[in-house]
C-alpha cells in the first residue's frame, strides 16, 4: 500500500475497506453489505478513497464509489460524502 495515511486509519480502526464489507460491482463501485457512521473508507486494494456513499431510494442497497456521484442524486440518499 503506497498511502501511508490510509494504512495507518486502517490499522487504528478509522477506517473500513469497503472489499471487506461488500463487493465491487465494477471499477470504483461497490455494493455494500453494512454502513457504519462515523468512519471513513477506502478500496484498499486499489490505493483509493470512498467519496461517496449512497442509498437506493428504490432497492435500498447501499452503494460507495470512487467519486462523488451520489452526492445530490435524486435517486440516492447520500449517506456519507468525503
């Protein structure tokens, strides 16, 4: 892992890999199986930080991505934005 920063929030417990509570579902989006506030989260495995974090309003999964795209989304309750 190059981002040394986000080894040493994974390793004090402030932050979550999202490839450990969920499932990526293509390149920078994941389907989450849990969502805890209050934390921050990342892809690990790809040296990435999670920028968002939304709610189907339909389904009600729960999404993060790489970026911003469920920050005012009509479709997504944004439930955590970095």
């Amino acid at each position: 892992m190059k981002n040394l920063r986000m080894r040493e929030k994974l390793d004090l417990g402030e932050c979550i890999d999202v490839n450990k509570i969920g499932h990526s579902i293509g390149a920078g989006l994941f389907v989450l199986d849990v969502y805890e506030d209050g934390t921050d989260y990342c892809d690990a495995a790809n040296d990435q930080w999670i920028w968002s974090i939304g709610k189907h309003a339909v389904s009600g999964k729960i999404m993060a991505a790489i970026d911003t795209r469920f920050y005012q989304n009509p479709h997504y309750e944004c439930l955590w934005l970095r």
